[in-house]
C-alpha cells in the first residue's frame, strides 16, 4: 500500500465530491469508486488520484447538459 498521505478519509472525500458518507460508503460497497482499507484499524480510504479520475468520468460539460435540455 502506498503513503497513507495519498488517501483521504471517507468524511474528507465525501467532501472532495460534494456528497454524504453514505453515499460515498454505498458507491465504495458497489464498486462505483474505488475504496482502500487502513491496514491498521480497517477504516475506509479513498486515493485523491481516484476521486479525481471519478469527477472527470461523471462530469458534462455544461455546453452537454444544455444540447440535452
């Protein structure tokens, strides 16, 4: 496993993304997002590089959600 410093916890990622915990533990449990566990005690972690990937795969740009409307 990498540096724990390249990895988020699931409170500091939800915010990353903008959505709740939960939303963010059932996307984990589904296989949505890729989701890590601290070796240590078994805490979620999330790799800052995976949530960025995860934003740009899931984001329009907003000339796409116009042409949609």
């Amino acid at each position: 496993m990498e540096k724990l410093d390249a990895y988020l916890t699931i409170k500091e990622a939800a915010s990353f993304l903008g959505v709740s915990p939960n939303t963010l533990r059932n996307w984990g449990r589904d296989g949505r997002i890729p989701m890590h566990r601290n070796p240590a005690n078994g805490y979620r972690l999330f790799r800052r590089s995976d949530l960025e990937k995860f934003l740009q795969e899931t984001a329009k740009p907003s000339n796409e959600i116009r042409k949609a409307k």
